[in-house]
C-alpha cells in the first residue's frame, strides 16, 4: 500500500479521533488502518500516536508530522484537481470590472472575439471609476491602475499607462505650443478629475510638480480625448487611450522629449483577482486572452 493511502489514514484519525471512524470513511476494516499506522511508524522509527482505551492522541513527533502530512495530501488534492480543470472548457459567469477609459479603449472591442473562442463563459462587464471589493461585489476580475496593497490580492500587468501630453493640431495653431513643460501655466490644460490622476509631474532625476492653468476638469479618460478632438487645450492622457489619434494626426504629443505621469512615478494597469492555490479556468484564459491582445 501506498505511503499516500498511509498519509491519507493517519490524517484522518487524528482529524476523527478514532482508528474505528476513519475506517466507516475510507469504508475498510479498523485492522487494516492499524496496520497502515503501525507499519507508517515502523518507517519512520517514532511513534506518533498516543493510544488509550478511550481515544487517540498525538505524540510530539506526531504533531509536527501531522503537520507536514496535511499539507502534502492538501497539495496533492490540489494538483489532481489543477489537471481536471485544465480539461475542462471554461464556463460559467465571468464579472469584470474596470475603468471607463481602459475598458472602453483596450478591453471592449476585444470581448467578441472572446466570446467566439470562449462560448460557454457568460461575461458580465462593469465600467466603473469607483473602488471595489472584489469578495463583496462578487467580481471575478477587476482591471485598475495604481499599487497592490492588498495581499491577498494578485496583479497581472497589462499595460505601461504612458502619461503623454496632447492637443489638437488647431489648437496649436490657434495658441502655439509650449516651449518647456514650465510654461504650461500658459496654456489649458485639462486636468482629469480623479484625485490621483489631477497633478501634472516632470519625471527625471527628481519629479517636479509643474503648475499648470486648469479651468477645465473631466472625470474620465475619454472624456479627455474628446475636449483635445474639439480643440478645449491640451492634456496628460495614457498613451493607450490616443495611440490611433496619434497616428491619423487628430492629435499631436507635445514637448515629447520629456517624461511626464499624474504621479510622481511611472504606473501601469493591471488586472486583478484574489489569490487562490487554484485559478479557475474561465478566470484564466480570459487573463491570458488579454495579455496576448494587449500590447503593454
């Protein structure tokens, strides 16, 4: 017999206190499971039960194996059902929440082709700005920017956000374009109205925060891209949210020999799920799905 079966044996007894229960679970005779025990201590030279002719007890030897023996019949649990799941097709309901801005630019258009490769996950998609809990919103992922500080959490990045400064080509020709990032006072700029996205930094040796002229406040990505399409002045926006405007010349990068961030560091976005021993597989290849699609 197996040393597995003899771990799985031991672990049972101590976990029902009796040799007679876990032979009603593993549904053999009380003399096989003695002696599985007799011959698992014979192995290992100690005694690891402490028997009485009311119950059973562990040895100091006994806890400590006991301890180790749980884990390793945990794992293996674990890992049998890790290769069941990689047989199965994805399915079942996928909620996703994430920012206007990204959701909308990045992770939208390629939900169809998802759902083609994928069609017995049912996805359900917020956009949201606000901060959510994924245990008490009941979300399978959420996809933000900033820091993880939550450990029970786990970050796959997505994309670099690439904070650029933009306008419109007619609002450089109407009112030029700055020389340096400290003459921005000069012109409008508009600001994003989240709290931690509003300042405008310099990154270089040491981030500067720049003053800047703001009459103007939005509190959403694209909401930002549509006031530099109409010419309302110029704006720190992720690289991802303006990258075909840039290309058809709808809009123009200023001052693109500086580094600039709504922090005082570079960020990214990330999607985000609880930590598990075991990921199911709908959670996992809609993660991979966005990290082959999206360049970051």
């Amino acid at each position: 017999m197996s040393m597995i079966t003899r771990l799985h044996y031991f672990n049972c007894v101590v976990e029902t206190g009796s040799i007679s229960q876990a032979s009603r679970v593993f549904d053999v005779q009380p003399s096989s499971i003695s002696r599985q025990l007799a011959t698992l201590e014979k192995e290992l030279g100690i005694r690891l039960l402490s028997r009485t002719t009311r119950n059973i007890g562990l040895t100091e030897a006994g806890i400590t194996y006991y301890q180790y023996s749980q884990r390793i019949v945990t794992e293996l649990d674990e890992a049998h059902r890790a290769v069941n799941d990689l047989q199965q097709n994805p399915k079942g309901r996928l909620k996703v929440s994430m920012t206007v801005g990204f959701g909308e630019s990045c992770v939208l258009p390629l939900i169809p082709s998802f759902i083609k490769q994928y069609p017995e996950v049912d996805v359900e998609l917020e956009l949201s700005e606000r901060v959510i809990d994924l245990v008490e919103d009941n979300v399978d992922i959420a996809i933000r920017s900033g820091r993880l500080t939550d450990s029970n959490l786990i970050a796959r990045k997505l994309a670099s956000n690439n904070f650029l400064l933009c306008a419109s080509p007619q609002y450089l020709a109407e009112h030029g374009s700055p020389d340096t990032p400290h003459t921005l006072a000069d012109f409008d700029c508009i600001r994003y109205g989240y709290s931690g996205w509003r300042e405008w930094y310099l990154l270089g040796n040491k981030p500067t925060k720049l003053p800047i002229k703001s009459g103007l406040t939005v509190n959403s990505v694209n909401g930002q891209k549509q006031l530099l399409l109409n010419h309302a002045g110029l704006a720190l926006i992720p690289r991802w949210a303006v990258e075909r405007e840039l290309n058809n010349g709808t809009l123009i990068q200023v001052l693109d020999e500086h580094t600039f961030s709504p922090y005082e560091s570079m960020s990214s976005t990330y999607a985000i799920h609880l930590k598990r021993d075991l990921i199911s597989p709908k959670i996992r290849v809609f993660l991979d799905f966005l990290k082959k699609h999206i360049d970051g």
